[in-house]
C-alpha cells in the first residue's frame, strides 16, 4: 500500500509538522515583507475614517438645528395668523360677552397648542388678558415675560416671528399680531410663545443619538485597532518563542543523543533534525532527504522500513516501536529505537510517520554485558558445594543450582521458577522447621532430611524484599556433636568441686524462700482487709437500702397525692426532690452491692445461648428514653446475626452502663451510637458519642471502681465511679474485654470484645 501511495503522489510544497522545517508559502513571504508597511497605513487609516464620520455627524446635526428652528417658526406664524381670523369670526357671536377660558381653548385647534406654546390676549398697554394655557402664576404683563421688552406695536408690525429671552431664563420664539377693534373685548394683540427648549427637544434627543453612535465606532475602530497591534506583537512574540524553543530542545535532543523523524510515506520524503544528522556523524544540511537516502543506511537484517510502514497502514495502528542499526559516517553500526506515530492532521490523504529516534547502542552493549554476566553467574552458583536458592519478595523461585535439586529430589530438567519455595521444601524437612513466618529479615536452623543427613540452612532477606537461602550438608559436624555431647557428660561426673558452690546456693535459696513466705503472709492479709472492707460495704448497703426503699415509698405516695392534697406546692416540690435523690442514692448502693458481689466472687453467670441482636435491642431500649430527654440521637448499626454463649443479663446490663455513660457525657442535642462487628474468634461491640471526651492521662482510670473521671461536662451528677468498673468485670467474666479510646472535645469509643465460645 505504501508503495502504491508513493508511485502516485504528487510533488507540492507544504508546512511540515512539530519542530520540522517551515516550507512557507510565497503568499505568505510576501506578506511578511509587507507587515511594516500596513502597520504604518493602519492608524493613518483609522484617523481618516473617524475624521469623516466626526465632520458628517456635526453637519448633519448643524442642519437639523436650523431645520428645527425654521419649521417652528413657521407653524407659530401660521398658528397666531389662524387665532387672529377665528377672534374675528367669533366677534359677532360674542354679542357684547367677554372672552372667556373656553372661548380662547377654542381658537386654535389643539395639534396647534403642542407641548409649551402659550395663546395669550394683550390690551394696548400689554396688559394679559386671557392665556391659554392659563396657568401663568403671577406674571400680569407681556414685559413680565420677556428680559428685554419691545413695544407691542413693533412686534406687531413686523408680522413674523422673533427670538427674545424670558423674564425665568432661557429663550423663546414669539409671535405678535395686532387686532381690529372688536367690541366684545378690550384685547388689542393676540401673542403666541414657544420657548427654544421645547422647539429644539427632539434635535436634542436626536443629536445625542448620533454622538453616542459616532463615539460608539470610533470606540470600536479603536478597540480593532489595538487588537489588530496586539495580535501583530503576538504573533512576532510567538515567532521568537517558536525560535527559541525549536533551538532548545535540538540542543537538548543533541545531549540526549536522540533525533526528531518525519516520513511522509506517500511521497517518500524525510525530515530530520539537526540532533539526527549529528547522531550518526553527518553535518546537518536542512534539506528533505528521500527515501532510497535513508534505507541505504539502514541494516537489512533489521527489517525493511517500506515493510513497516506498509504492515502499519494495513493493520490500522496508530503507533510503532523499532529496533534497527543505522551505518555511522565512520563506518561503525549505531543501534537505534525509533518510536514512530501515525499522522493524519495536515492531509488524510498523504499519512505521514512521526517520532524520536534514540541511540540505544549503550544499552545493547550492557544488554549483552548483562546476559553474559548472568550465565558466569549462574555456571559459578551451580558449581559451588552448598544448595543455593534465590526467590522473590513472594518467596517464588527465581534461580537454584543442582545442589538443591540433588538434595531435595527434584527433577534435573524441570523448570521450577514462579513456584512457592516453602511448598518445595516443607516436604522434605521437619514439621518444626516449616513453621515459616513470611517477612522475616533472617533466620538460621538445622533440619534432618528423610534419608538422614542433616543440613544447615541460612536464609537471609534482600533489599528488595527477596530471599537467598544457601544449605550446608553438617551430617558429619551433628556427628561430632554427638560424640562431644558424651564427652560432656564424663567431664560432668569428674567436677566435685563444684558442690560446694552448690551449698552456697542453697543458702541463698533458703533466704529467698523466707522472703516469698513473709510476702505470702503479707498478701494474705491485704486481701483479707480488701475482703472486709468489701463485707463492711455490703452489710452496710443492705442497712441502708431498707429506710430508702422507705423514704422513696412514702415520698412516691405524696407526690401522687394517694390521701389527699398536701397543702402547698412547696412540698410537692420538696416531695420530688426527696424521691430524686433517694433513687440515685439507691442506684448507688445498688452499684456498691453489685461491685461487692463481684469482688467476693458470689456473682455466676447463668448462661445461654441467646442472638446478639437480642441483647444490642434490649439494652437500647433501657436506654433510648433517657437520650431522648436530652435529645441525643442514637444509632444502632449490627452487622452480626451469630449467637453467643452468655449470661443475657449480665451482658444486657455491662452495655447498659457503657450507654448510660455515653448519653451522660454528651451534650444537649449530641450523638451516640453502637456497631457490632463479627471477629475471626468472637464479636466486637462499638458505643461512641461525641460527648466531651476523656483526657490521655486519665485514660488508664477507666473502668476502675470509685474512680470518677472529671469530665467538662457539668451535669449535676457525676455519680458512684462503679457503673463502668461494673460493666468492664460482667464483660470480663464472659471472657471477653474492654478497650477505651478518647479524644477531649471530640468524643469517647469504648470497643467490647465477647468471644463466642465460653473460654476454658
């Protein structure tokens, strides 16, 4: 196919890709000649173009000002002209009536009357008669109205239309016409105002249209003519970077002794770069080189690059990997790799290969070097006398020598690399020493082989997490072992003097074992006082929970009001409180029996065969009340459904301490939980909260009786210290126990672990 692409193709010039050779256009050299000059023509340009739309825009609105003007004026002119003839038509209708407010509406029609133009009707002394619009506030004369005053009769007998200032500023067009003597009125002159602010409101609205559209294009022509500069200093920019990179990274390709390949397959045609033509001794000439240029230099027996080319259009592959010799300018062979890739991007019709070309002929020469190593190494570890294994950080065989096969019975020819070196050698050696514990750094033992020989075997890790371990055939030294062991025993029979050290000895042990007997005695009799101290509690709590049980009985009777009202919400209050603290109180003595049983040993468990799920439910239950009171939300998760050995009611009330602690330590509006988890040998229960946390050096306290941990919480109660020594004991006559982690500010984790046999 490549041959194909190639005998058809078409010779033009086109831009190579990457760091290639620019082959530019003539267009485009002929606008680079030209870019200085159009960077002079543009802002003469631009300052022609706004010019003539400056000199258009301020005609064109001169010319609408006059305009403007002249046609007020006209329609003022007209306008008074018209209320002049309609006073004269309706002087016989009049009939000797004044000429009222809706008689000077009705003069001039009201497309007349625009927006502030005023009919006003003047006597001879210039005195307003009448107005229309009439709202003239306090103005009584025609020469209140104007700044500078003109006889009415010189307005009159000019009969068109004038330009004075007005008496509250500004300017207006008016227009005077004189009456005939009408009897029904003393009016002598009818007058018609139009200040210059209302003439001229729509060239104003139009005027400020056609600034912002000019200052709009010449924002525009502008910000065109700065992009047009800024892309130019780009682009010039870019040119210097586009230099200086290609500069660079052909000097790094140089160091790296690596080249940059273009082949275009169709046309047969080849780039190098500069680092090329210097990796194999040539001095670099810029030019495209052919194709039959290239392949001479290459070694035929490295494969045909026209083949390549060829099984990589055909198969669709997008890259390549090449490893071939290329003939140096000295004559010499210089491996090397090309990593090719297969581009499309500037025409699909003319594929084109582009990549690096490595010299890699180092690397062959220490490949070589490193094969032939290898085989010295391999000839050295088969002749030595000992057994000789190498395995990797998985103890899989890497490499042994004859002796191990010779020793362990293993086939000469079979290939046992990948295979699990204790599988092969536990068969042949004790049981003892097959008790292997993987990761171990080294380890040196002795083991008998079946047919009787004794072997030494060292193994030592590698860096790499591997395993050597070299045998050594000690049959004979076990021998002389033995022959020196019955040597021993004769020099032992032999040595009598040693006796008297031995009565030395017993001496000092007399003394030692008087020691342990005063200890003994002494033991004793703590315990016997921790025994009484525990007796003295129970009796004692037994004496106190009878008047408690009393004290609440009664307190209960009053508070519910069983004979009668007590007579004062007081001693209700005082009722409750008594009740309140007569049950902590009991709680505690109950606590304080509780500990006493277990510390005198009278507590057994009544076991059964109950589901963890029973128990976590039962305990929650207890407890869920008292967390909704303080509004701490509560969470079970139990991934377990196995069964224990237990005393449910033991266990039931160990949790529901661990709870009731959780929940106490735990702010208003908090969050507890519990997560039971199976184990390999039993199952762990988790109570978290998010409480205040126990401090690192009061951790080791937990758990133990009359020991109160000083928590930030102050909830008004922080009770005997026996809840949790309570519950850590029950867990631990089931065998199991308890571990406690904490964080202050954060919260508290408790983990109990209950084995699922009964422990032995």
């Amino acid at each position: 196919m490549a041959r194909r692409d190639a005998t058809g193709a078409q010779e033009r010039l086109a831009p190579s890709l990457g760091l290639a050779q620019t082959m530019a256009q003539p267009g485009y050299s002929r606008l680079v000649r030209a870019e200085p000059w159009i960077h002079r023509a543009v802002p003469v340009l631009l300052v022609i173009f706004l010019s003539i739309v400056g000199a258009s825009g301020l005609l064109q609105v001169t010319s609408a000002r006059e305009d403007a003007l002249k046609s007020s004026a006209e329609d003022i002119d007209i306008a008074v002209a018209l209320a002049t003839a309609r006073i004269k038509e309706l002087s016989a209708s009049l009939s000797g009536n004044p000429i009222t407010d809706d008689t000077m509406n009705a003069l001039l029609p009201r497309t007349a009357l625009t927006p502030g133009r005023r009919l006003i009707l003047l006597d001879g002394a210039g005195k307003i008669l009448h107005a229309s619009p009439a709202d003239l506030g306090r103005v009584a004369t025609f020469e209140d109205l104007v700044v500078e005053p003109t006889p009415l009769l010189v307005f009159a007998e000019r009969a068109g239309v004038m330009t004075t200032r007005l008496a509250k500023g500004g300017q207006t067009l008016v227009a005077v016409r004189k009456l005939p003597e009408i009897a029904a009125t003393t009016a002598s002159y009818v007058a018609l105002m139009e200040p210059l602010d209302s003439v001229l409101a729509t060239w104003v609205a139009r005027t400020q249209a056609i600034v912002t559209l000019i200052v709009t294009l010449g924002g525009v022509v502008a910000a065109l003519g700065a992009a047009f500069y800024f892309q130019a200093a780009r682009a010039r920019q870019a040119d210097r970077i586009c230099s200086s990179m290609t500069a660079r990274i052909d000097s790094a390709l140089t160091e790296a002794r690596s080249g940059l390949w273009e082949w275009d397959i169709a046309r047969g045609r080849f780039f190098w770069s500069d680092s090329m033509f210097r990796l194999i001794g040539y001095e670099p000439t810029g030019a495209l080189l052919s194709f039959g240029e290239v392949n001479s230099l290459v070694n035929k027996q490295d494969g045909d690059l026209f083949l390549i080319a060829d099984r990589m259009l055909s198969d669709g592959r997008a890259s390549m990997e090449h490893d071939f010799r290329m003939r140096h300018a000295s004559g010499a062979w210089v491996w090397l790799r090309a990593r090719l890739q297969m581009s499309r991007e500037a025409d699909a019709a003319y594929p084109r290969l582009i990549g690096v070309v490595i010299d890699v002929t180092e690397q062959k020469k220490y490949e070589e070097q490193s094969r032939q190593s290898d085989e010295r190494l391999e000839d050295a570890i088969d002749s030595i006398s000992e057994s000789f294994v190498l395995c990797d950080d998985q103890d899989r065989l890497i490499l042994c020598n004859g002796k191990f096969r010779t020793i362990y019975g293993l086939a000469e020819g079979a290939d046992l690399a990948g295979q699990d070196y204790r599988a092969l050698v536990c068969g042949h050696e004790t049981e003892a020493v097959c008790g292997f514990v993987r990761g171990r750094p080294a380890r040196d033992y002795e083991t008998q082989l079946p047919d009787g020989r004794w072997l030494q075997v060292s193994e030592r890790r590698t860096l790499d997490g591997g395993l050597v371990a070299v045998g050594t055939d000690i049959t004979i030294h076990k021998d002389q072992e033995s022959r020196l062991m019955e040597s021993e025993r004769q020099l032992i029979a032999t040595v009598t003097d040693l006796r008297h050290s031995q009565r030395d000895l017993q001496v000092k042990r007399d003394e030692l074992t008087d020691l342990a007997d005063n200890y003994r005695r002494q033991r004793i009799a703590a315990e016997e006082a921790s025994r009484a101290k525990t007796e003295f509690l129970a009796n004692m709590s037994h004496e106190l929970r009878t008047p408690l049980n009393a004290i609440i009985g009664f307190s209960e009777i009053m508070e519910h009001r069983l004979f009668g009202c007590l007579g004062s919400d007081k001693y209700e209050e005082y009722v409750s409180h008594i009740r309140k603290s007569g049950s902590g109180l009991l709680a505690i003595i109950d606590d304080i029996l509780e500990m006493s049983r277990i510390e005198t040993g009278k507590v057994a468990l009544e076991r059964e065969t109950v589901t963890i799920e029973a128990i976590i439910d039962a305990a929650v239950a207890q407890v869920r009340p008292d967390a909704g009171q303080k509004t701490i939300s509560l969470h079970v998760t139990n991934s377990s459904h196995g069964l224990l050995d237990c005393d449910p009611r033991a266990l039931r009330h160990a949790l529901v301490q661990f709870l009731r602690n959780a929940i106490k330590f735990t702010p208003t509006g908090g969050q507890a939980a519990m997560r039971v988890r199976n184990t390999a040998d039993g199952v762990n229960i988790f109570i978290e909260d998010t409480g205040v946390g126990i401090p690192r050096e009061q951790l080791h306290r937990f758990g133990m009786p009359f020991e109160v941990i000083d928590g930030k919480l102050d909830n008004g109660n922080k009770g005997s210290g026996l809840g949790a020594a309570i519950a850590r004991s029950l867990v631990e006559l089931h065998g199991g126990s308890v571990r406690v982690r904490s964080l202050v500010g954060t919260g508290t984790m408790v983990m109990v672990h209950l084995p699922i046999k009964r422990a032995a």
